[in-house]
C-alpha cells in the first residue's frame, strides 16, 4: 500500500511530495496527481515512480526480463496480497522456493523492482515462520535475507533473523 510506495520512493532517491490514497475495500493504492486522473494500483504507481527515478533496469532489460518482472509483480497483487489462510501462505512459499532454486534474484541475476515490492509483501509472512518453516524454504529465505540487506530497501523494517550457516551449507 501506502507505506512501501515511500519506502520504494526512498530507495530510488525520489524526493517526497506525492500523495498517496487508497480506494475501496481493498485499499487499492492511489497516486494524486496535479493534472488529470490519478494513477491507480501498486504495479502502476511503482512502475511510474520507477520511470520518474530514471531507474528503468529496475523493470527488466530484455524483453524476457521484463516479462519474468510483470509476472511477479502480477503474482504479488494477486496471491500475495490476497493471501488469507496458513494454507495460502504455504503455497506461495513453495512456489518461491521452486523458482529461486537456482536464481539469485526473482528475474534471474538481476534485481528488480519485483524483489522490492515481493519483499515487502512477504516481510509479515517470514517474521511470522518458525527456524524448521526458514529451513524448509530455504531457497526463499536465502533471497529474503539478501534483499533485506540490499542498499536502502528494508529502511524502518525490522530484520528478519536467519540462521547464516544454514543458508549458505547448500547453496550452489
């Protein structure tokens, strides 16, 4: 919502001055702008934010890259954010993890805009995992635990804790 579309504005160096809202009983997020409709939904604002910071590599470089980005953030609006049950959750986890398995980062070697807000979606869930739960999506918490520590993206999260020598006794 609201929150990380300032903390992405941050991360990208943007100066403060939007205003944001939200609408419906979803709390879709909304972008006010001086002229004309505001802009409307997470993927829309944050990939305007993204062009405005002239941050473009943020959404993909190839056309492969950027497909691998849209489907992401596509994913985050749609399952994560409405993911409601421990069932939900388990299922995003294990897709993840599958995905990550030989990825560094969600488009491949790349960051993108999709391991921030990807991030962001999950850091409620991987605050809440048991050690066994990080240990049995191991592949998820290892890409957690980079992106938290990437420059300027978790800000005022708190740090999600992982046991290192697990992440990395397995890692290829």
């Amino acid at each position: 919502g609201p929150e990380e579309l300032a903390l992405l504005e941050k991360l990208l160096g943007l100066p403060k001055g939007n205003k944001y809202g939200v609408q419906g009983e979803r709390k879709v997020p909304v972008l006010q702008t001086n002229n004309g409709p505001g802009l409307t939904g997470l993927i829309t604002i944050a990939a305007h934010l993204v062009k405005q910071a002239k941050k473009d590599q943020l959404l993909g470089s190839t056309a492969e890259e950027k497909a691998v980005v849209q489907q992401w953030l596509e994913y985050r609006v749609t399952q994560v954010d409405g993911c409601s049950s421990k069932e939900d959750t388990r299922i995003i986890l294990k897709n993840l993890n599958i995905h990550l398995e030989d990825k560094v980062y969600l488009a491949g070697n790349i960051f993108t805009l999709a391991d921030v807000l990807m991030y962001y979606g999950l850091h409620h869930v991987m605050m809440d995992l048991t050690v066994q739960e990080k240990e049995k999506y191991l592949n998820v918490s290892r890409w957690f635990n980079h992106i938290q520590h990437y420059p300027g993206v978790r800000q005022h999260l708190s740090n999600v804790i992982f046991i290192k020598n697990r992440l990395y006794t397995n890692a290829h």
